[in-house]
C-alpha cells in the first residue's frame, strides 16, 4: 500500500520503534523563544547536561516584547527579566539568537521560512502551538511543551505517538481571491470540522484550492492546523515551495541537490490511505468572522449571529458554549455581521502578518482615513518583513490613514506585551484565537482575514470585502 | 517527578468543553522563569473579577471543593497554547487527575511529563462522574475508578502508565538510547543550520 507524505516524513525520522506505543522521533530543527524556554534551561542546569545540537536550534524573542520604539527600555520588568533569561541561556548553552536588535528578528514561525532554516522532508518542534505554520513547505513541525523543549535540547529527538492522517481538499477556484483569502480558506474548515475535527491527526492540505495558493497564503493554511486540533499541517512541496526557499540567508549549500531528492520523494503516493477526510468547495466562499470564543464559531460576512440553537444542531454542551459566548461577546443572535461595530484592528501575528498580507490589506487602506472611533495597528510579523514593507511604502499608506505602524512580534495576537485590549473593547484581528480574555481581560475578538480587518477599520463595522476594488 | 500514588477525593464538576489553556492560566502569567506558584493564577479571569475578588460563582470558589484532586471536564480539555503553564498551574493548585470525553494533543502529553494524570472516558461515563458526590479512588497502577456504586475501567499507554507510576525522569530513559541517537545522526542527510 502506498504511503502518505506524512509517514514518509514520519518513517524517515524514526529512532527507536516499539511494537506498541510511541516511537523516538529525531528533530532537524528546534526553535526556540523566551516564554516556553526558561524552565527547560533550568531542568539542563539542574541535570547538569548540555544542548545536544546547538547547530540545529535557534532561538528568538518574540512573545512579549514591545512593538513600539525599540531603543526605549522594556518598562514592564517580569518581561525584561524573561527576555534577559533568554539571552543568557543562549549565551550559556552556545544557542544562536535573534535578539531584540537583530535585523532578523521577529514572530519565530515568521523567521524560520524567511531565513530558509524551514526545509521540505525536515521535522521542526517549537514551545509554541502555532509551528504547525511550517507544514506549508512540506515541513512535519508542531508544537511542544516545555518538558518536551528540554527533552529536544538535551537528546534532538521526542517521544511520539504516531498521529493520523486526514486528508482535507481544497476544491475549485475562488472568484475573487483578492477578497476571499487563505484566512477564509482555513476558518471554513475549521467552521467545517469543528476545534477538535482534527485532533489526533497531521492534516494534509491537497487540491486545486491548496496548489493555487503561494508560499505565505499556504502558511496562513497550517499556522491554523492547530485551531482545528491538528497536531500538524502539512502541504506536499512544488516549485513554488522550492522557488521560496532558494537563496535565503540559511538555505544550505547544497540546496539544489536537496531539491532534486524533494521532488522525488515528498509526494503522497496516489493509493495512500487516510484515516480521515473531508472536502471544502471554495468556488463560492464568502469572507469570514468570528462571532464567538473559539475558531469554529465563525459564520459567513454576509450572515447574522446564529441562535445557540441553530449553531449546537441538538448538542446541549456546545449550545451552552454559544450561550455562554454570546454573553462574553456582548452579541445577540440575529444581528447582522456587517452591523457589529469595532473599536480596534489589528494587523499581525503569525497566522497574517507576512508582506502579501500587508499588501492586501494596504491596498484596502490607501488613500482612505480609519473610521474616527477606531484604534488600528500593523505589527509586521518580523523585522524582515517590516523593511520590505517600508521599502515599497506600505508603512506610509498605513500610517497616513492613522494606522499604528510597529515593530515586529506576536504583539495582540495575545497580549504578553503592552499591545492589550481593554476591558470589553471589540477588536478585528488577522489573529488565530478569539478565546476569552485572549487579547486582553474582557476583550472581545472577531477573527477575520487581513484585508477584512483593514476594511473594519477604514469603515468602523464589517463590510463584505468583495464590495471592493481590490485589484 | 515524584511516584504517582492512589488518589481518593471527591471530584470538581467543571462542565464546559472546549476550555482552552488560555482561560487555565491567563497571559499575563507566563512572564515567570520558573515552574512553581502558578497555582494562584489557575483560571484567574473566572476565578476573580476585574477587583481581584473571587466571584461567587466559579465552582473553584465553593470550599466545598477546596480538597479536591479530581476534575471531571468536558471535551476537548487543554486546547489551544501549548503552554506548560497550564499544567503546572493545575497542579500547583491540587489536583492529580482530569477526566474528561478528550483532551487537546499538547496538554495531553504535557500532563505526563509532570505526574498529572489525564483519563479520557466515553461522554457518558464523564457526565455520570459529574453527578458524584462521594468521593472516588483513581487506581492507576490497576486502571481502575471506583465510585460508591461501581468500578470503572480506563485505558492508559502502559509505557506512559510506567513513567507515572515510577516517577521517572523521561530525560534520562532517552539518553539510554544515545548510540541509536548517534548512528541516526551518521546518517542523516539534513543539514546544520549554522
């Protein structure tokens, strides 16, 4: 029988197997940040051991630093203190960091692909949920915890029980995929399948849907594997992927003959089995937003807020979840999405703070002034990114439409940083989780895509984006 | 990690699904560089208002629970961050065990490499186990919950089920596989980032 992409990954990466139970998995690539790393460094310290393969780690700080002026010091001193401890584990154990000054610099899941250390056929782990975002290059990378951060520091490899495949396609072509984007993709699957519909399982990303999409929108794709419960997403490597990949300040030297080895063995084999699958035709998808407090709870622009009846379909526990969501959101069913007022946007994170999606949403922007009870921010996802932004004047259509332009990190994505909502403030964001209190203490999320988001703030209210001349 | 013994408590009905690492320690508290105290921080938004003061009607406020090591939750428990914290904050605070229908993947294994011991029953059982009021033993060396009318059984990975049981330092059971580490490292084709 033949084999999915997934397992040639998975069996090329094998340590140790046992009959029963979990295998010993070897990792290529750890990143590594400042707030899932300290208690690792300390439990090596106590043990007295080393980092196995500093040549394979690489580390920055993302999480909570500020994103305003970077040569003013960190006010907030449990962050200072965390970024500090970074720098010195690193400096200790021989760990090469990206750190707050460095041109490098940025949201981890941002950097990996930019710098080319993200490579087709690898195994990648990071402290962090969303490293499921380096399945677009064809990359088994998900996320760990901080025992297992220690674990991978001190051996290169994980205990793991062997996920299983689901196969989800991507059907038919988008009208306009200026206005219907990855970001909408994504969330109709998740609306589709449910936060858990994936758990237990690596995702692969197949169909015309998935091949039409460049390298950053396929990234926005499996950076949400993991809103769907997803241990992984994964997306078989083209010339696209590869063509990314050339030339970047780590691609290795022998790149081209890496290539060749990809192409020949990245591949699901076409009588390969998945455990699961599910098919989403996207020829007539609309825009997407969040009305509730997780991911799945998500409805087309065009739609109003479901009753918990209509959205539970007869489960009392997940009508209780929407009754208990709408009251957090401060929403009624029935009301119409493009009738929900904002009072903040933001731009960023690693799900949709990439160039491509700076430029989408600029082009919603220009010329324009943001709605005058709005406050709007655009946190590029890495220093890179910033700089290719400012060097084709994107930060100057922001800024003169009274967008904040920021320096790069995870910023409102979560709020470890002074970027915070205030108590029952609604925000649009190109972020990945909408729970409670995510963005701030009593804030209230609404997911949507980039140029969503710039539009909610250009108008104060969501608007259906395909409206819009976005060509 | 310390052995995992027989637990007897009464259990703490938590019953919501889906409750993500977010609400069970908040942001704000993943600043500290080390693993102990995050116990005061377990589901801080629901436990406090915006004043600091305990709401009344967070379960994890009734005294009543204060001894309890149990939580009986709903699907899908720990999902979202992969962030530690959760666990450690768990725990901290008192409990041993979380019975829940599912976990999230990460939490899941999370909760093993620091002697927490999640159990996932079938849905049924789970809203049986919320109703109980006496307390219940959680058996793990025999797979066994016993409540004051039955006993029930759980499955558990048995390599997992030894690390608990044994308390033992998963670190150093790889390490004693250093020569296969070695010899796959000979032969891999993947190169250095640096």
């Amino acid at each position: 029988m033949g084999k999915t992409l997934f397992e040639k990954i998975w069996e090329s990466h094998i340590v140790v197997e046992k009959q029963n139970g979990p295998s010993l998995i070897y990792i290529d690539r750890h990143l590594i940040h400042e707030v899932t790393s300290p208690q690792a460094f300390d439990g090596l310290r106590m043990n007295k051991r080393k980092v196995r393969r500093p040549d394979l780690t690489i580390a920055t700080m993302d999480h909570n630093v500020p994103t305003n002026d970077r040569s003013l010091p960190i006010l907030d001193q449990t962050s200072a203190v965390q970024i500090q401890t970074l720098e010195k584990n690193c400096k200790d154990f021989g760990i090469k960091l990206f750190d707050i000054n460095s041109p490098n610099q940025g949201i981890v899941h941002v950097i990996g692909p930019q710098l080319g250390i993200t490579l087709p056929g690898t195994t990648i782990v990071c402290g962090d949920s969303h490293t499921s975002t380096h399945g677009a290059f064809g990359t088994l990378a998900f996320g760990i915890g901080t025992s297992e951060v220690e674990h991978v520091l001190t051996s290169q490899t994980l205990w793991l029980e062997k996920p299983k495949p689901f196969e989800i396609r991507v059907d038919g072509k988008r009208k306009n995929p200026h206005a219907v984007t990855a970001k909408d993709i994504v969330l109709s699957i998740i609306k589709n399948i449910g936060t858990s519909g994936g758990a237990g399982t690596v995702i692969e990303y197949c169909g015309q849907g998935i091949t039409d999409l460049s390298m950053e929108q396929r990234m926005t794709i499996c950076n949400m594997s993991i809103e769907a419960g997803a241990r992984a997403g994964l997306i078989t490597p083209d010339e696209k992927t590869f063509d990314y990949l050339r030339n970047r300040e780590y691609t290795p030297k022998n790149y081209e003959s890496l290539v060749d080895n990809w192409k020949e063995q990245l591949k699901t084999d076409n009588d390969a089995k998945f455990e699961k699958q599910f098919t989403l035709n996207i020829d007539d998808i609309a825009p997407q937003v969040s009305w509730g407090t997780n991911p799945g709870m998500t409805c087309d622009v065009t739609e109003s807020i479901p009753s918990p009846e209509e959205f539970s379909k007869g489960d009392a526990n997940q009508k209780k979840g929407a009754e208990k969501a709408l009251d957090y959101m401060d929403l009624k069913p029935g009301i119409p999405i493009t009738d929900i007022k904002i009072d903040r946007v933001f731009i960023g994170s690693c799900t949709n703070a990439r160039l491509e999606d700076l430029i989408e949403a600029s082009k919603v922007v220009k010329g324009q002034k943001i709605s005058t009870n709005v406050r709007a921010m655009v946190v590029p996802g890495s220093q890179m990114v910033k700089k290719q932004a400012e060097d084709i004047g994107l930060d100057k259509i922001f800024i003169n439409a009274n967008f904040e332009w920021r320096e790069a990190g995870c910023s409102m994505c979560l709020g470890m940083n002074p970027d915070i909502l205030s108590p029952g403030e609604r925000c649009a964001s190109t972020s990945n989780r909408n729970f409670e209190g995510r963005q701030g203490t009593g804030g209230r999320t609404h997911l949507v895509s980039p140029v969503m988001a710039a539009a909610a703030a250009i108008e104060g209210h969501f608007v259906d984006v395909r409206e819009m001349d976005l060509s | 990690m310390k052995s995992f013994k027989k637990i007897k408590s009464i259990i703490t009905p938590l019953d919501k699904i889906n409750v993500d690492t977010d609400q069970i320690v908040p942001k704000q508290f993943l600043k500290l560089i080390h693993k102990s105290g995050f116990g005061k921080f377990l589901f801080y938004n629901w436990r406090y208002d915006e004043n600091e003061n305990l709401k009344s009607d967070f379960i994890l406020n009734d005294s009543k629970y204060d001894n309890s090591e149990i939580m009986v939750t709903g699907d899908n428990f720990g999902c979202g961050s992969s962030r530690e914290h959760a666990v450690w904050a768990l725990q901290d605070y008192g409990f041993s065990v979380i019975i829940a229908p599912s976990f999230a993947d990460i939490f899941f294994s999370n909760c093993f490499k620091n002697g927490l011991l999640p159990i996932s029953l079938n849905p049924k059982t789970v809203e049986k186990l919320q109703q109980e009021l006496d307390p219940i033993e959680v058996d793990l060396e025999r797979q066994i919950i016993k409540t004051s009318s039955e006993e029930i059984t759980f499955e558990i990975d048995s390599y997992k089920k030894k690390i608990l049981l044994d308390g033992l330092d998963d670190i150093a059971q790889t390490l004693q596989f250093e020569d296969k580490i070695s010899e796959f490292e000979r032969n891999s084709k993947v190169p250095s980032v640096l």
